[in-house]
C-alpha cells in the first residue's frame, strides 16, 4: 500500500512507499544555522537513507536555502533549510522497457527538505521534487 502517488515532470507516476520525516535543527543546542552546519545535517541525512534502504539508490534533492538579516558569526552567515527533512522510498514500474512489467519494479530512495509537514502527492507536490530524472536514478528490482 502506498501513502500517496506523485507524478513527474516527466510523466511518469511513482507512489511513495515510506517517509520519515523530522526536524531539520531538532535537538540544536547551540550555534546558529549556518553552511557548516547544513552540510553536516545533509551529510547526515543522506547517510540515514543510505543506510536504512541500502539496495536501492540514494537522491539528494538539493536544498533551497534562507539568508536570515543577521549579523555572521564565526562561521559565517546564517544560512537556514527547509524546516523539515525527509526520506522517502519511493516505487514505480520498471525503467527498462524489455523487462516484464508484471514481475519487475523500479525504486529510488530521496532525500529532501520541505517547509510542511504534509506528504508530497499528486501535482501538487513540489516542483523540485517532481522534477527528479526517475530514469537516471531509480534501479529496476525483480519482486
């Protein structure tokens, strides 16, 4: 069962599987949003989804970022994400097009940041998010 369906710039509909979802500055102490630490926190995030879906490819989807009026600090400007980060695994039928659509599937695990804490579906999903290249990306799988 998928928790909604999305479709692509390109066309095609994928339905995403699984997303987790969390505060992008959860748990920041101290500091400041800034490069360093944006960095970190998409290094971070990318290695989750790397580790929790190892058989399938991961997809950075690059952040936007905010410059907050701010006086720098020591590690240079303020430099905000979106306030929340997501893993999502998504699916869909299989890129090659010789292989058997009843017994081969394609998948594509991304790695996002989004202002809302909605799950991206339909058309309405964010243009960066659909405009992901799924024939590049995603890996055909056998069920």
């Amino acid at each position: 069962m998928s928790l909604s369906h999305m479709a692509l710039s390109s066309g095609r509909s994928i339905e995403l599987t699984e997303l987790r979802m969390s505060s992008t500055y959860g748990g920041m102490l101290e500091g400041y949003p800034c490069k360093p630490i944006n960095d970190m926190k998409v290094r971070s995030l990318q290695r989750q989804a790397e580790r929790a879906f190892p058989s399938t490819p991961v997809h950075l989807v690059p952040p936007s970022c905010e410059y907050p009026d701010q006086t720098a600090g020591a590690f240079g400007p303020a430099e905000a994400l979106p306030p929340v980060a997501c893993i999502g695994a998504f699916r869909s039928t299989a890129v090659a097009p010789e292989l058997d659509p009843a017994l081969h599937r394609s998948a594509l695990t991304v790695v996002w940041f989004q202002t809302s804490l909605d799950a991206p579906s339909g058309r309405n999903a964010d243009l960066v998010l659909r405009s992901i290249r799924w024939e590049e990306l995603a890996q055909d799988y056998e069920l």
